[in-house]
C-alpha cells in the first residue's frame, strides 16, 4: 500500500481551509438589504415580542411608542411603532418606521433621499418589471408589495393582510389623477 499521508495532509490542508473561509464570511457584516425587498427584520404579521430582537440587532438604535389608535385605520385595539435608526438597508444605514397594527407587523417605511429615487426605481423595476401604478406621489409595485414615495422620500413595505387596502389607495389615486 502507497503512503497515504500525502492524501491525509491534502484532506487536512482542506478542512482548515474550509474552517478559515467559513469563519471570515460568518465575521462578515451582513449584507445590506433591499431596495427589491423588506428589511430583513420585517416579518409581516408578527407580534412585536417576535421582531424586536431582530430590530436589537439591526438596529443602532430603537424606539418603541404607542401611537393613537386613530391615527391607524386598520388598527382595532393598538397601533404602535417601531423607531429604528442606523438600518442597513438599499446600500445605506438608514432610518425605518416598522408599524404594528393591533400586534401585528403591517408595514414598513424605510426612509431615503430625493436624489436617490432613479437609483431606486430601475432596482425595483429590475427586480420586479413595470411598476403596477405610476403616480405623481408614489410608483408601486404591488405585486411585490412596495411602493417608493416621491412627495416624502421613502420605500414602503406592505404585508399580505394589508395589501388590499394599499392596492384599494394606490387604485383610487389612479382613477383620480385620471379624471
């Protein structure tokens, strides 16, 4: 039988090359998210006990308030908001409003700047094609559920158990402007 230390050292030659290459990327930042999709943090529909460890690690900071439920038709019992500052999202850290509506994630706003809203729009138009409505204060996408905001610059993130509301207002607003 041939030696086999020569095989042995190339397997462990490999193996500690594997572990080294596994250690750096898992000491890597995460990669930033979006602007095709919510942050990673935004798990539609669930209870704030259950994103708000998610919003303590991808936040710099955070904010809890409760709101008044008024200002949040679609919240029956509670409407409170999430302030996350420093998020990585769509290339930058940024700051983001994660909206809970009866304890329930509805929506996310993800603030941006004027300047980038072309950038965004053909990363959105890549990632998902025409934009459903193209309207003066918004360009939707809501077969992906989003909207970039031109009249405050921002990217809005919507669950499935709110999309016919938002479909509803991005329809409205449609035939209005079309009049």
């Amino acid at each position: 039988m041939k030696n086999p230390a020569p095989l042995f050292s190339a397997l462990t030659l490999l193996a500690v090359a594997t572990a080294t290459l596994t250690a750096c990327a898992s000491a890597q930042p995460a990669a930033s998210a979006g602007p095709d999709s919510a942050p990673d943090a935004a798990r539609f529909g669930a209870s704030l006990a259950t994103i708000r460890p998610l919003l303590e690690t991808a936040c710099t900071t955070l904010t809890i308030r409760e709101l008044p439920l008024e200002e949040l038709p679609i919240a029956q019992t509670r409407h409170i908001q999430a302030e996350c500052g420093g998020l990585a999202h769509a290339g930058a850290p940024r700051d983001a409003e994660f909206v809970f509506a009866d304890d329930a994630l509805a929506f996310v706003w993800v603030l941006t700047d004027a300047g980038e809203a072309d950038t965004l729009r053909a990363a959105l138009e890549a990632a998902h094609g025409a934009p459903s409505h193209d309207l003066p204060p918004a360009t939707a996408f809501t077969q992906a559920r989003l909207a970039l905001r031109h009249d405050t610059p921002e990217l809005l993130y919507y669950g499935a158990h709110v999309a016919p509301m938002y479909e509803g207002w991005f329809d409205q607003m449609a035939t209005q402007l079309a009049q």
